[in-house]
C-alpha cells in the first residue's frame, strides 16, 4: 500500500535553475534525461531530390578543395594530388 508520504517522497522536483539545463530529483530517483528541442528544418533545393537538414543536429564542413587537396603540403599528395588538379578547371 502506498501511503502519502511515499508519494511525496518520491516526486521529483527541478535541480539547477537553467531552462535548457535541468535535472529532476527525488528521494528515490534523479532524472537527467532531457527531451530532445523540436527540429529547426531547412529545405534546400537540390538535384536529384531536396534536401531537409535539421539545424539543431547539423554541421557543415567546408573543405577548400584546391587548397587541401592540390598543393604541396595538403593532405593529398603524390598520385592522388595529380588526379584532383587533372578533374579541377582553372
């Protein structure tokens, strides 16, 4: 049987005062799950479909191409290095 003072016991109640940041604790339990924000869709028109990126999860990493891949020193050297500058117009 469970009796008020269990239940009261066991209801969590908000540690820290962040909005974004804030556990639920009790006498029984702590709660640091944290309900994922809503998505934040982007759209872009591309070809052969469209793209939807969701801008809380998204990160997008630019390489210079010419720069990493076609002088001396970057990452790509040798055979490699030869074939990228063949495929990149000036």
């Amino acid at each position: 049987m469970t009796t008020a003072a269990d239940t009261a016991s066991a209801a969590l109640h908000p540690l820290g005062s962040g909005r974004n940041h804030r556990w639920l604790v009790g006498a029984n339990e702590v709660d640091m799950a944290e309900a994922a924000p809503a998505p934040r869709r982007l759209t872009l028109s591309a070809l052969p479909q469209r793209v939807t990126l969701d801008l809380n999860r998204t990160v997008l990493i630019v390489i210079d191409m010419q720069n990493d891949f076609c002088t001396p020193g970057g990452c790509k050297v040798g055979k490699q290095r030869v074939a990228v500058a063949l495929a990149i117009p000036e």
